[in-house]
C-alpha cells in the first residue's frame, strides 16, 4: 500500500492510443492543471519499442503500465492509484485501498482491461 504513495513525479503513462477510453483519459491529462506530472507514451505509436523496456508489446497491452521517476513500476489498478496519487487525488486513492474496496476494483479492472476496446465502442454511442 504505501508503494502507491511513493511513486515519484513526472510518471510515464503507457497507454493504448486506438483504446477510445485511453484516448480520452489522455485527452483529460493533457488539459489537467497538474499535467506536468504525467508523460503519455503511445505503445501502439511506430517508434515505441517494449523491448527497451524489457517487456513485451502483449504484456503492455494486457494491463496499463505507470513508471514513475525513480524508475519503480506500477501496473493494473496499481498504476491507476499511483497515477492519481502524483495527480493529487490522494482520498480517492486511500479509499481504493481500503479492505474489501482494493479486491473487487483490482478485479473489476482486470475485467475492464480485457474489454476495454469493446466497453470504449459501446460507450460513445450510449452517449449520443
């Protein structure tokens, strides 16, 4: 738990740019008043290279993916908390760490990463 707290600013976002909900969780972070925390790489992006990274392209799609300035990772739920953590929502953070909350969102997003393309191409026509 307090890993999450630890992680240090500017955090690298690795993200899926043809997921809509990443486009427009990207969109959000490139007008927040913190955005300078948070660096976004596109992993679908031509010159993005996993293996520099010493992961695969599978990998980092399966789950988002956070690293922080002092080069610690975060994945999952994990890189969601630690990416609000830098963004200064501290209470939504502590909140989704608490007891019984942190197992059913930990697997609530393992659900929503393995559906996330499809749940992005339902969302926007429920919208209009």
């Amino acid at each position: 738990m307090s890993r999450i707290w630890q992680a240090s600013a500017p955090v690298t976002l690795y993200h899926d740019g043809k997921c809509p909900l990443c486009q427009r969780e990207v969109a959000w972070l490139a007008r927040h008043p913190r955005r300078e925390r948070v660096r976004t790489v596109d992993i679908r992006a031509k010159d993005f290279s996993p293996d520099a990274l010493g992961l695969s392209f599978e990998t980092m799609m399966g789950r988002l993916h956070v690293q922080d300035a002092r080069g610690e990772w975060y994945v999952g739920m994990d890189a969601s908390r630690a990416l609000y953590a830098v963004l200064g929502y501290r209470r939504l953070v502590r909140l989704s760490l608490l007891p019984g909350l942190r197992p059913m969102l930990d697997v609530g997003y393992r659900v929503f990463a393995r559906h996330r393309e499809r749940i992005g191409r339902w969302v926007p026509q429920r919208r209009r």
